[in-house]
C-alpha cells in the first residue's frame, strides 16, 4: 500500500480551509487519516499555513509520497515565505462605472452644422 501525504478540504461554502493529512492513497479524499501533520486556511491574513515539517519528513523518508499541492505549500514554508493571501476587490459602485454627462440642450448640433442661428424668413 502506498501512502501520500496530501489536502483534505474541510470548510464551509466559499470559505475553504484544508488539513495537510497522511492517509493510504486508495482511501477517499474524506476518508480514513493515519496522521494530521498541518492546516492551510487561505483566507486567513495571520496564519495561513501551520505545518509540522519533522512529521512531514518522517513520513517521507518512510516513503510517503507528497502531492504537488503540498509540495508548493512545503517549498514556501522551507523559504519564509507565506502563501500568497488574494485580495478580494471592492466591486465598483454605479458612480465608478459611468462617466458623469451633462444634459443635452439640442445647441451642440447647431453648432456642427454651422448654423449657429436659427434662419430668419425673409417674405
């Protein structure tokens, strides 16, 4: 039986968080864990990542395979680096989005045209 260390997702709708867990591969993603060796929490600005890298070690030197998921998440741990944390945008209002217009008094066409005054009749 091959073992992976990999994501487990846990959260609610729209608020993700997941737990770096050991468990056989055949297991399904919510199945049974032998060991929880961390946590990653994307939208949290503190601490996003928690990890246990001896753990992490200890199992990969049994032969623990790691998934890529984790692997980028134990690269930036190893650096000091932390996840990079997106920014919600604000959306714009309807006061950003349309350019504010003046009202037409029909005097501009007049203009164009070259007729600036109206023609007098002359009879």
């Amino acid at each position: 039986m091959s073992v992976k260390i990999r994501l487990r997702k846990t959260g609610r709708k729209k608020q993700p968080s997941f737990r770096i867990v050991v468990t056989e591969s055949r297991n399904p993603p919510r199945g049974k864990i032998i060991e929880n060796i961390g946590h990653y929490c994307p939208y949290l600005k503190n601490k996003p990542l928690e990890l246990d890298l001896e753990r992490l070690d200890a199992w990969h030197s049994k032969g623990a395979i790691v998934t890529d998921a984790v692997k980028r998440l134990v690269r930036r741990k190893r650096r000091g680096d932390e996840p990079v944390i997106k920014e919600k945008t604000k959306k714009a209002s309807d006061e950003d989005k349309l350019p504010e217009v003046e009202p037409d008094t029909g005097t501009e066409i007049q203009e164009e045209t070259g007729n600036a005054e109206p023609e007098s009749s002359e009879v």
